[in-house]
C-alpha cells in the first residue's frame, strides 16, 4: 500500500512542534554508579589521585609516570614495579612471605609478628636431639661435681691401694688423680660450676675431724704402758726411757738380718737406732755363730726370739724392754700400707737372684721408694765396700726416714689397716698398751733428734769365715750414751762378748 508523503511531513511537524521550535534535545542520561573500589582502606592512604588521561583505553609506560601516584594491583596501568618516592618495605622474615595488610602494617610502623606455625618433623628431632644433648651435659657436670666431692676425700685405704699403682703414696695418687681431671677438656664451655663442697664447710670437717682424733689421741695416751723388762740387778730406771728390740727374718725366714735396739726417751721426746750387725760373733751352739742364726736355730717364732734376745742380752748388758719380729713379706705391705718411703739412695743398686726371687734396680739419688723397692735397698749388699756393715747403716737410715715420716697426725686415718696389719704379720712379746705408749711417744719425738749408731766392732776372718767382732770397751760407752733406759751406767762387767 502506499504513503502520502504529505502526511510524513505533517506528522513530524507535530513532534517538532511539542519538543519546541528547533526541535529539545533530550535529557542526558544519568551516569552510571561508580564502580565500587576493592582495594583496602589501608591501602587507599597510600594511593595518589589518578591524573586525567587524554586516553583512557592506553596504559601509561614508565616513561610516561610522574611518581606522583600508584596503580593498585587490579586497576589499568599496573606493571608489578613501584616507580613512587614511597619508603622501602621491610623484607619479610625467612620462608614467611608478607601478606598485603602485613606489608601495609609494616611501612606504617608497625612490627611484624610472624605468624605461629608447626613445626617440621625434621625441626621437632632436630629440638629432640638438641635438649637431649643438653640433659647429657648437665648429668656430665653432675658427674664431675660427684668426682670432685669425692677426689676431695680421702678415699678408703682398701680401695685406695686396689686403684693406685703400687709404689705411690696416697697423696700422689690422689694428686696425679686431680692432675688428670685438670688436663681433661669438658666438650661444651659451660663447664664452670659452684664448687659442691665450700671450702669453709671443707675446712670444718677437717677441724671437726682433728679434734675428734686429738680427744681419741689423748685417751690412748692414758691407757698405754711403758714397757718395762724385769732387771732388778740394773737398779732404776731413766723416767720414761724404753728399749725395744727390733728384728726383721730374710726370705727364708729362718735368719733375723735386721737386728735394731729402738730407745725412746718420752719425757725427753727422743728417739735413737742402735744397729747390731747379723755377722756378730755370739756364743752358742750354732754350726755358724753368729748372731743371726739364733732365731732358727731356737725354731723360730716365739722361741727364736727369746733365743735372740739372750744373745743381745750378752751383747749390751741388760735385757729389752721388748721386741717386735716382722716377716720380709709383710715389711713389704707395710710400707705400701704407709704410702712409701722418700729416701736417699746412697749409690746405685742392681742384683738380680733367680733363686731368691730377688731382683733389684735402684738409682742412687733421693727418690720415692714403694715396698718392693724398699725391701731390695734393705737387703742389698753387694756393692758396698764394706759390704754388711754399709748395708746396716742403710737398713737404719732408712727405719730412721721411715718413722720421721710415718708417725704424724696426718697419718692416723691410716690405723685401721695399720692394726689389722699388726695382728697378722708381728710378733712381740707387749700387749697393745706398751705398743700404744711406744706409738703416742714416738708422735710426739722431735724427730730431727732421732740418733742412729752401730754397735763398735771390727770384721775378722775366723776359721775360713767372715765374722764381726764386738769392742766391749766401746760397746758399753755406746750403749750408755744411746740406749740404755737404766740410771746405772753399762760396764764391761755386765757385757758377754765373745771374741
């Protein structure tokens, strides 16, 4: 069908005519919303006005940037790269990568708290092992305070003699002991630690302990008794003055080769050794007379010894006081038991006898001698020029040595192993009264006064045989300047010498 042109013209006449002459624009319309941010407020503080683009569609490159502004993460122009003048953000903690509000919060000021997390199980051994390690360390420690307390003791003379070298003193085993531990390096640097036992509470234990010994010291001294032989012919005695014999058997145990007279002046706190040599000429009926071959010749033990003392009766004019007889192996244990002997040898000593068991090898210097070595200087003779009588002159020296340093205070805590000791290996005709006075007297000797003399003789060749006869003149002066315990003076009238 058809269309009038006319009524086309007409009917947009009529629209024009109601939006006005030259035809109304229409309304604008209204702009959309602004699309909601979704960056955080945190993260607004720090964003620049964005600075109108002549074209919106085109990304700025970095040469176009005037560092007056950011472009967050999810808006149009974002490189991954911050060009501004803003401060540098903190670096995150190790294998913890910051969060965006965690960086925010950090370039504000604030510190950054890493956030709690598991452990690995490699981690949680690696801790095990690490308090593991830390627990031994402190028992070690625990440990070497134990030892320390324990070094500081003196340990048991029973135990003490199983763990140290033969030969040595307590005191040096217990030195070397501390040495040791010295030089040791503890495997960490916190090894110092309050010592377990203060000096001061150390040092009254030691008072505690030496008064306790002093009062025991004190009551021995009021039950000892002197002892004293029955010579009524001799008349008075010297207050306080004993003489003891004492002998010592070889290896064989038949022969006494060490005969000594021990004078003790108690009132006068002195002390001397009288040696009779073992080859004196003696009267008796032995194959070979001399004076050591009394004891087997009588059947030894008690028996031996009354023979022998009657023989030394003959040889000095009054009889001992008392003797004591000790064994060459138990002279040994006794000298261990004591911590050994610091003496002087007199020159160089070496015999080597198979068939006696005897071995000895002995440097000449001072030196400290354990039992072994003292029973070889005691019975060696062969390098001397004056052959037994050198060697009588070393066996008293060396009694001398030992009583200066044995009988002491500091040696009491040895009494115990001594009387046991005693009890097995002496023989002796005094109770344990006489022994306790003879011991308390020698405590209390000035032992720088200890005398030591052999009786006067000469050796003479007598039917093919080497003998030591005795010079009664000189004898009898001898024994009263040195030995005896009598107010009467010895004569030669009381001395039966055989020459």
């Amino acid at each position: 069908m058809g269309y009038d042109p006319s009524e086309i013209d007409d009917l947009i006449n009529d629209v024009k005519n109601l939006l006005g002459e030259e035809g109304e624009k229409p309304a604008a319309p209204r702009p959309a919303a602004p699309r909601q941010s979704t960056v955080s407020d945190e993260t607004r503080l720090y964003r620049a006005p964005q600075q109108p683009a002549a074209a919106p569609s085109a990304e700025p490159s970095r040469s176009q940037y005037d560092g007056s502004g950011i472009y967050e993460w999810n808006e149009p122009g974002y490189t991954g790269e911050y060009y501004g003048n803003r401060p540098a953000e903190p670096e995150p903690p190790r294998g913890h990568p910051m969060t965006q509000a965690e960086r925010t919060a950090a370039a504000r000021g604030g510190t950054y708290r890493a956030p709690a997390r598991t452990p690995t199980r490699a981690e949680a051994q690696e801790a095990a092992r690490d308090e593991a390690r830390q627990a031994a360390r402190e028992e070690r420690r625990r440990e070497e305070r134990r030892r320390e307390a324990v070094s500081r003791e003196e340990p048991r003379p029973s135990r003490g003699d199983r763990e140290r070298p033969r030969g040595s003193s307590r005191e040096e085993w217990n030195e070397s002991v501390r040495a040791a531990k010295a030089s040791v390096q503890v495997a960490d640097d916190e090894d110092d630690y309050e010592d377990p036992i203060p000096k001061k509470k150390h040092k009254k234990g030691w008072i505690v302990l030496l008064i306790l010994l002093l009062l025991g010291f004190g009551v021995y001294r009021l039950l000892a008794k002197q002892p004293m032989a029955d010579n009524a012919s001799m008349g008075a005695r010297k207050p306080g003055v004993s003489t003891i014999l004492l002998a010592g058997t070889d290896a064989d145990g038949t022969r006494t080769d060490t005969i000594m007279l021990l004078n003790i002046d108690r009132n006068g706190r002195t002390a001397n050794l009288v040696s009779i040599p073992r080859d004196t000429l003696v009267k008796g009926g032995y194959s070979v007379p001399k004076i050591n071959s009394a004891y087997g010749w009588a059947g030894k033990g008690k028996d031996g010894m009354n023979e022998l003392m009657k023989r030394v009766t003959e040889c000095i004019g009054f009889k001992p006081d008392g003797y004591v007889l000790v064994n060459l192996d138990s002279f040994v244990s006794l000298v261990n038991i004591m911590g050994g002997v610091n003496f002087k040898v007199p020159v160089n000593m070496y015999y080597n006898d198979p068939s006696q068991n005897l071995s000895i090898n002995l440097k000449a210097g001072q030196q400290h001698l354990d039992g072994k070595q003292a029973m070889g200087l005691v019975r060696f003779r062969s390098g001397y020029a004056a052959a037994d009588l050198e060697r009588v002159n070393v066996q008293r020296d060396f009694v001398s040595a030992a009583v200066d340093q044995w009988v002491s205070v500091k040696n009491v805590f040895r009494v115990p192993r001594l009387l046991a000791w005693y009890a097995s290996n002496v023989t002796t005709n005094m109770p344990v009264s006489n022994m306790t006075w003879i011991g308390t007297a020698l405590m209390t000797a000035d032992k720088s006064k200890i005398g030591t003399q052999t009786l006067p003789g000469s050796a003479t060749m007598i039917h093919g045989g080497s003998y030591y006869v005795l010079s009664p003149s000189k004898v009898a002066a001898t024994v009263n300047k040195y030995c005896n315990p009598y107010k009467k003076d010895i004569t030669v009238d009381n001395l039966s010498i055989r020459s």
